[in-house]
C-alpha cells in the first residue's frame, strides 16, 4: 500500500481519523488507503482516543499537571460524547470522574448515579460480583501502568447483557507517572454472535456431513471430474479419504435396469450440465473387489454469485436391503388381506385421514357394496359430530404409539341404519407407511340386552326403596293406635291392682304392646339399615356393664320362658370403642332370641373372652339348634331357620339382620354355631379392644319439680289425644286438647301453657309450621315444645329441631318418659 502523499496529519485530521476507526464505519484498509498512512498509526489514533489523551487535539498537559475532572470539557467533551463506544475517566483509586453521554442514555442511566461511585461499583457491573471483582482488579491493574483489554459482559437497559471488547488504560504524565485511568469500550455483541453463528455453523455442517447416514458427494467443477465425499461416500465406494471419487477414469461400474451407464448419464453430472435437479434415481453399482449394490438418491446443481453452474451435489443412501424390505411388504400386505378377509370382524385400515383398506366383514356391516364405497371415506362420515373430538384424540394418540382402550360408539352405516359398535384400534403399517388398523365389532344385540337388564336392576330398586317407605311409614302408622293403647293400659293399672285376674289381664296388655312397639322398631330399624341411616355415637364402653343392660332389657322375655342365665365375665374392666345403645340392642336382640327358641324351662349363657386385641362376646342355649342348611341363611333380611308350626315364636325375622349389620358397623363381627336340630345354638360377637377411658366427670343432678303444668295436646288422633289427656290429668297435670294445628295456636295464645305435646303429621297445618308460628309469636316463644310423633328418623329429629322444637318423642311414649319430661320441663339436649 502506497502513502507517498502523506497530508498534514493536524489533530483535527486525527481526531477524524480516530472516530471513524471506532465507529467502525470504514475499513482500516480503506482508511489507510484514502489518508496515506498505515493501519498501525490509525489503530494508534484510536487508541489514543479511548485512552483520552487531549495531545491527539490539542496537546499534552503542562509537566506536573495532571488532567481535571473538567479537563474534557470542550472539543473533547463533544468528541466523546459524538461516539456511542463507552468512554470514562477515571480516578487512580477507581473512582468514576467522568463518562460520555450515549452510554449512559443506552443504559437509561444519570451522570448522577455513577460520578463519584467506584468504577466496579456502577450499576454495569453489580449484577455479578465476580465480574465486579474482575473490573476491581483491571482497574488496579491499570493504576499500575498496565493497558487492560479483555471481552466483558455488562448490564444494560432492562437488565439486558451486551458483550463489549473493554479496555482500562493508565493515562501518564510527562514523566510516566500514572494521574488518570481511561476505560473505553466498544459494543461487540452483533459481531461476537455473528462469529458464534458462523463457527457453530460450520460445526454443525462438519458434523451433518459425518454423521448423516447418507452418501453425501460434492463435485467442484461443471463435467464432474474430480468428487469428494463424506465418511459416508468413502465407506460405500470403498474409497480412501482423499481419493477422488468422480466415475471418471474409475473402475467403478454403474448399471440401470441391467445396462452400463456412461459417466454423463449419472445423476450428478445430468444436473450440472443441465442446471436442473434429479430426483430418486436408484442405479446399480459394482466396486472393482465385486460388491455389489443399489443405491438411491437425488442431485442438484452448485452455483456461484452470478448464477452460473460450478459444481453439484449429490445425497445417495444404499437402497439394497429397501428393495428386499418393499418385497418383504408386499408379501406381508398379502397376508394381512388374506387373514382379514377371513376375519368374522370388521377391519379397517385408516391413513391420512381416510380408509385405504376395508375387507368383506366392514363392507357387510357398514351397507357399502364395494370396496371402492368405504375406501377414500373418513371415520367421521359415519359417527356423529359430538363424537368427532373423541375420534381425533384417540387419532392422534394412536399415532404417537399409545395404546388406547376398547371403546363402545354409535355408527351410522351407508344405508342408514344405527349400528353400536365396539372400536378397537393400534398403529400399524401400510405400503411402508404410518396406519391404523381398526376393528369393528356390532355390539347392538348386547347393548340392547343390557339396557334391558339395567331397566330391570333400575326397578327393582325402585322396587326396594318403595318397600323401605312402605316399612318406615306402617311403622308410623303402627304407632299411632299403639299410643292410645299405651296410655289406656297406663290409666287402668291403678284401678285394676286389687284384682288379679285383671291384674293378668293388664299384664298381658302391657307385654304385648311392649311386643308390638318392638316390632315396630325393629322395621324403623330395617328400614334405616337397608337405606344407610344408621348413625352411630362411638364412645369407651364397659363390656361389663353392656352385658348387664342387656341382661335387664331382655329380662322380661328370658323371665317369661323362665330360663335361668350364667354370666361369665373377667375380672378386669374391658372396653370397647361403639354405640352404647347400639351394641346393647344387637346383644338384646340375641338374648331374646335365644329366650324364643329355647323350651321352657331352658338355660343360657353369656360368656366374655379375650382373644389378642379382641374381646369375645358370647350367647349360648340349650334350645332347638338350628339345621346345617340354615346356618348361611340365618342372618339374613326377613331369613329364619325352618321350625316346627308348634314352636313358632313369632317376630319378623330380622333381629339377627340388625344385630350383624350393627356390630359390623362398629368394626366388629357376629358368628354363630350349633350342632344341628335340638343342640342349641351359639352366637359369637367379636370386637377390638381398646384403652380403658378415664373416668367422665360426674354431671351435676337436675333439679326435679314435681309440681302440677298445664299441658296443651295437639294431635288430629282424637284416641291417642284423648287417652293421654285423661293420663297427665290422672297424674296431676291440667290438660287441654286441640285437634288441629289452627285450634292448637288458638289456644296456645289464649291461655299460654307450660308445655305443648304437638304432633307432626296433622292434616293442613302440619306441626312444623305450628311450631315455627308459636315461636315467632310472644305470647308462645318460650313455652316448651316437644314433637310427639310417629316419625322418629334422624331427618325428622333434624326437621324438628330447625322447626324449634325443643324435645321429639316417638310414639307410643312410656309413662317414665312423661314423668321425666314433665319434671324436667327444659332440657340442654335435643334428643
């Protein structure tokens, strides 16, 4: 390069020629070309420039006067401030005196926020201490007189990381002595990803060409006559890396359809001198050690800037053991028809979105007469819409590989016919490509059949629940005479003391209505089972003490048998965790069956043994047994074992039903055993034991008043409201009736009573509504009510507690229980 006319470099010039060096604007070559100097001087001027020396401008500063702060004010200042690199000046302890205005603007910085901070500590560099700590260390180095340049990242606007090339330079006085530090900094990032882009590029080409299982050749000039190729290329020609792998003067023989082929007539050489492409050529080739082989491929032409053809390439992969596979295929395609055809089910081969194979059994069941009517068809031609989302689901998973599951869906086949069909589908292949087989299989008879069966299952069930209201509501209905019954025997047993016979007479009165109350419980009791109403309070309880409730409730019929009873229980207190009522009622209910079956006089036993972690509970007579051939039957619903017509003992037949059903409940269980007609039976409930509870806190005693109310009765049952009148009023209480809901409010608010029995099934106004006036009335808002009532479910309690009742008794009440509740006019407790 020439620089004989060399112009005057003035420092203008050579601030000029500096800027345009950083900027970057122009070639150093072309600068060095139009001002006659050598890149090296113009490197120097730039450097110069970022390292802030003002004698590029002007001159250098006096002898032992070092630059200001306010040094750069001027041209300088203006030059600086003209170039979008980063320039600063710097104290030699590293503190930031100075910086140019573009890269604080790019940075949405102030001058502010960095004069006077140390340079590491500007907010470029705190986003990463070990950068912080790199600048730290350049600065220290440049302080020392050292020029630091190295690539940096540093936080710009929105937290972004432009790369720049960054240099700390010591700026030295005459007489070496370091006074300033200069950073500068050129944005690098556009270049920096641009040589990355290039080199992994590169790399990624390098690398394709390596690993691609496919012979890559690539020809430099127009007739083809020199070749390279990749590992690939030389390991099919069986080739040294550098040979040249052109047809040209080769031994290498190329054959199409069994004819040698001339070098011009190959692929690659077709489309360079024809400036086209070839695709899927497939040619034989033979190597000169006698392999031989076929390959497949395609070829296209390599041009330059202009346009013009100096080159091409080729891709060819050996297509030898594809030829034997298509073969393969088609043998395999063969017997796939010939097995489908055989097929009593339909099948179907779907690919892109259409049949392409149906066999007979689909033409048959989707109305089509030919193959050519379902093939070129789409699934969703014969499936509903609000199905089609369905379909493309399964659709898509089938292809990904999944295996989806059998499903039932209504079709609809060409003559219009509604079909319920069973799908089942998997990925398969069909002429070497992605398909799906589907089978298809009618299934119209067997849903048929079963919406049937579920029409039939949905009736007896309909059935059964109507069978359970039957019971809960002859329960209620059973109730309401029994009332009047209780309370007439209640009137008359005083009268009647004297008397014996009479006094036998009203025994008898009392026990059988006693036994009918029973029966009348235990269908509430069945019918709350076979519903799952049974609500249990668990708590610790004394197995002692259960077996002594029991014993005093079943007294009365073990008494009647005159049966004597052995207990057997361990000395040790023993609990378990259930209903207290609950489990004394399944331990009654075995009682008095044993006292049923068991000829007069007759003996029983209650025995309690440990077993583990698990309590025995056992109840054994000497009475009828119970056959081989009942015992599976014994426990069940409405179930008792065959007996003599003389021996009946009445009952329903479902007392063993409540008694497993309520053990079972509480985590238990009930056996039973006997050794056949005329040895007795055993029954056997088993629970887990728990930890003996600590002692309840004795409850304070209620007050008692025995002391005369006035009662009002409310209850469209003239007898049952009658009858209980003339009982309270026989014990001291006065008495009013009503026998209508309208009648009852009259008479609440004309003379407002102590308490009010009040029925709930009144006709009109029913005794909820009655209750929830009474209580928004003043007049009636405190007086106690109590339901008195032949509903006793635990809804009913709940309705009647949001009504306001305050107690709910269930038909026929005892006199123990009105004597309890006329003492205690208001409890704490809804019961």
């Amino acid at each position: 390069m020439s620089v004989a006319r060399r112009p005057d470099l003035t420092p203008g010039l050579r601030a000029q020629i500096a800027l345009a060096a950083v900027r970057a604007s122009i070639d150093l070559d072309e600068l060095a070309e139009r001002y006659c100097i050598s890149p090296a001087e113009i490197i120097e001027y730039r450097d110069r420039l970022l390292a802030g020396a003002e004698s590029l401008f002007e001159g250098s500063p006096e002898e032992g006067q070092p630059i200001s702060a306010g040094a750069t004010d001027g041209f300088f200042s203006k030059v600086l401030d003209s170039l979008f690199a980063f320039v600063g000046i710097l104290d030699i302890d590293g503190t930031l005196l100075q910086v140019n205005s573009p890269p604080l603007r790019a940075a949405e910085l102030t001058s502010d926020q960095v004069i006077g901070k140390y340079f590491w500590d500007c907010y470029w560099w705190t986003y990463s201490e070990a950068v912080s700590r790199d600048v730290r260390a350049a600065c220290a180095r440049a302080a020392a007189g050292e020029v630091v340049r190295y690539d940096v990242a540093y936080r710009g606007s929105g937290n972004s990381r432009p790369i720049i090339d960054f240099q700390l330079a010591p700026l030295k006085d005459q007489h070496g002595k370091v006074f300033r530090l200069v950073a500068s900094a050129v944005d690098v990032t556009a270049r920096k990803q641009q040589e990355e882009e290039l080199r992994q590029r590169a790399e990624e080409v390098e690398k394709l060409m390596d690993i691609v299982p496919v012979a890559v050749f690539i020809s430099r000039d127009v007739e083809c006559r020199k070749m390279v190729g990749n590992q690939q290329a030389v390991q099919l020609y069986e080739a040294d890396r550098d040979e040249n792998l052109s047809a040209d003067g080769s031994r290498r023989r190329f054959l199409k359809d069994g004819r040698e082929m001339p070098a011009e007539a190959l692929p690659m050489q077709i489309a360079a001198a024809n400036n086209c492409d070839v695709r899927g050529e497939e040619i034989d080739v033979i190597l000169p050690s006698g392999r031989r082989f076929s390959i497949w491929g395609s070829a296209t032409p390599l041009r330059d800037r202009n346009g013009q053809v100096r080159g091409a390439v080729g891709a060819f992969v050996e297509s030898t053991e594809r030829k034997k596979a298509e073969e393969a295929l088609r043998e395999s395609e063969q017997r796939f028809r010939a097995l489908a055809e055989l097929s009593p089910d339909a099948t179907l081969v779907h690919m892109d979105g259409t049949f392409a194979y149906a066999n007979a059994a689909a033409l048959r069941l989707l109305g089509a007469a030919k193959v050519s009517d379902l093939v070129g068809r789409s699934p969703f031609d014969f499936i509903d819409p609000s199905n089609h989302d369905l379909v493309r689901e399964r659709i898509r998973r089938v292809h990904n590989g999944e295996s989806v599951p059998v499903i039932e869906q209504p079709w609809q086949n060409l003559d219009g016919r509604n079909l319920e069909l069973e799908i089942s589908a998997a990925s398969t292949r069909w002429r070497g490509r992605a398909a799906i087989q589907i089978l298809l299989r009618d299934v119209s008879e067997r849903k048929r059949a079963e919406r049937a069966l579920r029409n039939s299952e949905r009736r007896l069930r309909e059935a059964d629940r109507r069978k359970d209201e039957f019971l809960a509501m002859l329960a209620h209905e059973l109730r309401n005479p029994l009332a009047p019954i209780r309370n007439a025997v209640a009137l008359i047993e005083p009268v009647l003391e004297g008397d014996p016979q009479q006094r036998q007479v009203l025994d008898i009165l009392k026990r059988q209505t006693g036994t009918l109350s029973a029966l009348v419980d235990d269908l509430l009791d069945v019918s709350r089972i076979t519903r799952g109403f049974i609500k249990l309070k668990r708590q610790p309880v004394m197995i002692a003490d259960l077996v002594s409730h029991a014993l005093e409730s079943a007294a009365g019929s073990i008494d009647l048998h005159q049966h004597q009873v052995e207990v057997s229980i361990p000395d040790q207190a023993l609990h378990v965790m259930g209903d207290p009522l609950r489990l004394e009622q399944a331990v009654v209910n075995l009682l008095t069956n044993a006292a049923k079956y068991t000829p007069s006089p007759g003996r029983i036993w209650i025995t309690v043994e440990t077993h583990g972690g698990e309590v025995a509970l056992k109840v054994r007579d000497n009475g009828i047994g119970i056959a081989p051939e009942s015992i599976a039957q014994i426990f069940n619903l409405f179930g008792q074992a065959n007996r003599e017509l003389d021996r009946s003992q009445g009952g329903l037949g479902v007392g063993l039903t409540i008694s497993r059903t309520l053990v079972e409940l509480q985590g238990g269980s009930i056996d039973v055993s006997s050794a056949g007609i005329g040895h007795g039976a055993e029954f056997i409930i088993s629970l887990p034991l728990t930890h003996s509870p600590e002692a309840p806190p004795v409850a304070p005693a209620v007050p008692t008043d025995s002391g005369s109310r006035r009662v009002l009765l409310v209850d469209d049952n003239r007898d049952a409201a009658d009858t209980l009148a003339m009982l309270l009023e026989a014990m001291g209480h006065h008495s009013e009736v009503a026998y209508s809901g309208e009648e009852g409010l009259q008479k609440a608010w004309q003379n407002p009573p102590d308490i009010i029995f009040l029925d709930i099934g009144l006709p009109g106004m029913d005794g909820y509504e009655v209750a929830r006036r009474l209580r928004q009335d003043e007049r009636s808002r405190d007086v106690t009510i109590v339901a008195l009532t032949g509903y006793g479910q635990a809804q009913d309690r709940r309705c009647s507690q949001e009504a306001g009742f305050d107690e709910h008794l269930v038909k026929p009440v005892s006199t123990e229980e009105l004597i309890g509740l006329l003492s205690n006019q208001k409890t704490s407790e809804f019961r």
